[in-house]
C-alpha cells in the first residue's frame, strides 16, 4: 500500500525522518480529509478551504488534535 517515497512505520502513514507521523499539508483543501473522515468532517465548511485555515480557525494545531475534539 504505501508511498515509496516516505518511511511508513506498521500502520503504512507517512513517517518524517525521526519517525513521527508526518503532519498534513496546510495547503490540502478541506475535501480531501473529507473523503477518508466523511461528510462529517467539518461540516458546513466548503470543501475548497484550506486545512490551515480551518486548524487555525478551530485553534488546533494538528489535524489529530481537530479530530479529537470533534469525538
């Protein structure tokens, strides 16, 4: 499954080099997390804003930490 291009650890995710998870691009739009987390993922947000613009929105500093809180 994974990319060539990055360390995958055992759960195939993109890995930086000191083996942390490698954090989501600030320019992805908000429909591409959208497609894996579903139409809930922020809902009433249009799917071409930016995903740093909602982190900063929400005050997240992470895609995991906007997830958390949505639970």
């Amino acid at each position: 499954m994974g990319n060539h291009n990055c360390n995958e650890g055992l759960d195939d995710r993109c890995r930086d080099g000191d083996g942390s998870i490698r954090r989501k691009r600030g320019d992805t739009l908000v429909g591409t997390p959208r497609r894996e987390y579903g139409d809930a993922f922020a809902p009433g947000v249009r799917s071409d804003k930016r995903l740093d613009s909602l982190l900063e929105e929400a005050g997240a500093n992470s895609l995991s930490e906007y997830l958390g809180r949505r639970r």
